[in-house]
C-alpha cells in the first residue's frame, strides 16, 4: 500500500514494547482493592457477592481460603472474572488517563481517498487507535491495491451509504448506524455510495 493508506496511521501510532511478567497476588489484598475501587464498605460487597460480611472480612484478611462457589460469587460481585481476582493491575494503582476531542478538533491526516481526524491523539501508548474518516473515494481504483495490518477493527457508519471491500468475503453495504469488527489483516477498503461523501468512525487495536 502507499503511504496513503489507513495502514499508515496504525504504523505511526503503535508503541513497541514486550508485556511483563506480573508477580503473585494476595487475594485477600486484591479483594480489598478491588471493594475500595468500587467505594463499597464490607457490607456493601458482601451484599453485592451474596456473601456474610464475616465471610468476606476473614477473606481479606487471610483468614480462610474460600471455596470456588465463593471465589464465583466474589467476581460476579465485582464485576470480573475469576483469573483477575488473582491478576494485579498493570500497573501499581488506576493511572486515570483520559482524553477530550471535541467535534472538529481530532488531528487531520488527509489522503486521496480517505480525510481521517485522530482522536484521543494526547495520549500515548494507546491499546486502540480511534479516528472519525470522510471516505472519499467512489470506486475499488482509486486504492492502491488492499489496506492490510495487525490487529483487529471496528467500523461503525455515521452518515451516508459505504461499500465494505474484503479480501475473503462478498462486499456489504453499510448504512448510518451498521457496524463491522474483522480481522485487520485480511485486506479491506471502503468506498462512498451516496452522493455526499460518507462518514465513518474505524477503532483499531495496538495490541
């Protein structure tokens, strides 16, 4: 593909680095964590998980090492799976990272056939990469050949009528409000059917 292509966007935002071995939890310190995250008291997250307090108290403070059923109701009470109970955060505490883009404001990055703006561009090391597209181009042609990367993505139409090219299945077109999630390695392009250029927003993964 040429420089053009959406490809080019993934490539400059993805932040190499290799995930790090995460240490041994104590799960009464996790459980404990995770009830304060939530700002809920003993009796609170213990009516949540459907446990007596005096179960969840001698839970976080080591006392007893609970059955599966109640390592069962402890995630489905605060709302997580069972492996995360014993998986720390990764990082020491909730970083609080977030990002504003006002309509208009996303980072231009226009191109023959698509006129993309960036979202969220503040923040670095991002897991996704989200950004609103004017889709210019009317037919297959004007492409250099197919948009290919790693990851997985997310299309979603917000105005006018698109063409959805893939490499392994038939074209789909796309109205306001449908929406598509494939794999960002088979080749894809998308082109205009309405008379005004259509308008998409594409989320792809970093990971």
């Amino acid at each position: 593909m040429s420089v053009e292509s959406p490809k080019s966007l993934v490539e400059i935002a993805r932040m190499s680095g290799e995930t790090e071995t995460l240490p041994p939890v104590n799960l009464g310190e996790r459980v404990r964590a995770l009830r304060t995250a939530h700002g809920w008291t003993l009796e609170q997250a213990a009516k949540q998980a459907g446990l007596a307090r005096s179960t969840l108290s001698k839970i976080e403070n080591g006392q007893m090492s609970p059955t599966y059923d109640a390592l069962k109701k402890l995630a489905v009470g605060l709302e997580i799976s069972i492996p995360q109970l014993f998986t720390p955060p990764a990082a020491d505490q909730v970083t609080g990272r977030m990002a504003i883009t006002k309509s208009g404001e996303g980072a231009a990055k226009a191109t023959s056939t698509y006129e993309h703006q960036l979202l969220a561009d503040t923040l670095r090391k991002k897991q996704m990469l989200p950004y609103s597209a004017r889709v210019r181009a009317r037919k297959m042609e004007e492409f250099d050949g197919w948009v290919r990367h790693d990851g997985e993505e997310f299309l979603y139409v917000l105005t006018g009528v698109i063409r959805l090219y893939t490499e392994f299945y038939e074209p789909v077109d796309m109205r306001r409000g449908d929406s598509a999630y494939y794999d960002a390695t088979m080749g894809h392009n998308v082109i205009s059917l309405s008379d005004e250029d259509a308008t998409i927003l594409w989320v792809t993964s970093l990971t």
